[in-house]
C-alpha cells in the first residue's frame, strides 16, 4: 500500500497543520478562552457559554483533547477539562518558531 500524503511530510508540518486545524474552528477557540478565562476545570456544560447543542461541543473537546491541548478526567457522571499547561507551552513553542521565520532583505522576489 502506498503512503498517505502526510506521511511525506516532517512531524513539524504535520504538527503544525493539526494545530492550524484545531484552531480553524471558531468553537474550539471559543472553548480554549473560557478555560483560560476561569483558570480551572469546567466540569459543567459548557452549551450555555458556547451556545451549541451539547453533541457539537463534545465532538469539539474530543477534537482539543485528541491534540493534547486539554486534558479531560472523569468524575462520575461528566467529564471535567482543563488546559494541558505542558502541550500548550509546547505547542506555543512549535508555533513561535514556525511564526518567527523571517524573509531576508532582498529585493528577488516576484
């Protein structure tokens, strides 16, 4: 069988176009907000703070969860997330660095 086109592609491509992806969804930013903005784990619904039914956001925290960028434990009946501090430190790193490359001074472009 042959390859899959991202497996032509570095693990840095790869990981900055899935962040890029997580990010293309204005929920899942909107979800990233809330849990910095209340600094610790949501264990309640989050439908009333998003305004979507409860399948979307559970399918948009699968999506954050399945990068890393939150991390989800469980107690009873719910689930409780948080920002996982390490994966995001790590993410901003791989984006800074992708974000800070810089064209030379040089008048050769078309």
């Amino acid at each position: 069988m042959g390859l899959t086109k991202s497996e032509i592609f570095t693990s840095e491509q790869n990981e900055i176009s899935s962040i890029a992806k997580v990010f293309g969804h204005p929920a899942r930013v909107a979800i990233l907000q809330h849990l910095f903005k209340i600094d610790s784990c949501i264990c309640g619904d989050l439908v009333d703070e998003i305004g979507l039914a409860q399948p979307t956001i559970s399918q948009h925290l699968k999506e954050l969860k399945k990068i890393g960028l939150i991390k989800g434990n469980i107690t009873g009946t719910s689930i409780c997330y948080c920002i996982d501090k390490e994966n995001w430190s790590n993410m901003k790193t791989t984006l800074t660095a992708f974000l800070d490359q810089d064209l030379e001074d040089s008048n050769n472009c078309c």
